[in-house]
C-alpha cells in the first residue's frame, strides 16, 4: 500500500517537473596571457565552448520520462595548476556567460544565464549568479555553446583555469 502510494506521488511529481537531476560538463581549460602593462583584458573565454550534455541519453540511463525543462545550477571557474600557483581572478573586474544556438538562423536568442560581478579578490575559484528562470532545453536540444565578455585587465602572467557548467534536468 505505502509503496503504491509512494509510486502514485512520483508519477504524479514527474508529470510536472518536480523530479530532477544534474549532469554536469567541464569547461574546456582556459588560458588568459599575462602582459607587463596590464592592457585590456582582451578575452575571458576566447572561444565559446559547445554544450555537449545529450538529454536524451541522460534520460534514457535513468530510466526516466522525457525532460521537460533545464536549468543552469552551477557555472565555477578554477585556477588549473599550469598557470602560477599563486594566481588568482584579480584580473576580472565583472563576468557574463551567455548560451546561444550554435546553428545559424535559428530564433533561439544568445541569453545571459550567470554572471559575476564584482569578481570577489584574492580568489583562485569561483562561483558565479545564475540567473534565474532560463530554460536551456531548447538550447541544448538544437545544439548551443556558451561564451562570455568580461570586463577588466590582462594579468601580469600568463594565467589558466578551467571549470564546470552543472545543469539540472527536470523530467
């Protein structure tokens, strides 16, 4: 009886996208060359990266209906050991992260989806906002990658991070 019921009430919550699940993605590692002078920050990621989650099959290993929406839980960003050991995102002022369709002509929007600003000092990870109420479905479903702009000045040694983007699925 109890199990049933258990059983009915997850049938029940899937129907609207209360049941979800991440999959996350790794951001391709990063380099940001350093200058003496300390110029414009000429890029934050200098080529958009695709979105490689493929739903389908995220769904399909846990045997569950199709999604329904998703969102973006988590973009972070972290110092890789190839640059100095004590470099740090002190050369970002502000970070945008954007998601558009990879496909030309296609009506989906490039929309900001997380953001950071004031990058925090002194920090060799971090974490940026979300913004909420995005659903990348669409975007993931045509094909989409991510870029950024950014706003601040080239450090004074070359420097290289890398990252992870967290998207939750809802079925």
């Amino acid at each position: 009886m109890v199990k049933a019921l258990v059983l009915a009430i997850a049938a029940l919550a899937s129907g609207c996208g209360a049941i979800g699940f991440d999959v996350s993605q790794s951001v391709p590692e990063q380099q940001v060359p350093g200058s003496p002078l300390g110029g414009l920050l000429p890029s934050f990621l200098p080529q958009p990266f695709p979105i490689t989650i493929d739903i389908k099959q995220e769904t399909a290993k846990r045997s569950t209906g199709p999604a329904t929406s998703a969102n973006l839980k988590q973009v972070e960003f972290e110092m890789t050991p190839h640059g100095q050991s004590s470099s740090t995102f002190d050369f970002v002022d502000e970070i945008h992260i954007f998601v558009a369709p990879s496909a030309a002509g296609s009506s989906l929007p490039m929309v900001e989806i997380a953001n950071l600003k004031p990058v925090p000092k002194g920090q060799t990870k971090i974490d940026l906002a979300i913004v909420p109420g995005i659903d990348l479905l669409p975007y993931i479903n045509a094909g989409a990658s991510i870029s950024a702009t950014a706003s601040g000045h080239q450090p004074a040694q070359t420097v290289t991070y890398d990252g992870t983007v967290v998207v939750t699925v809802h079925i």
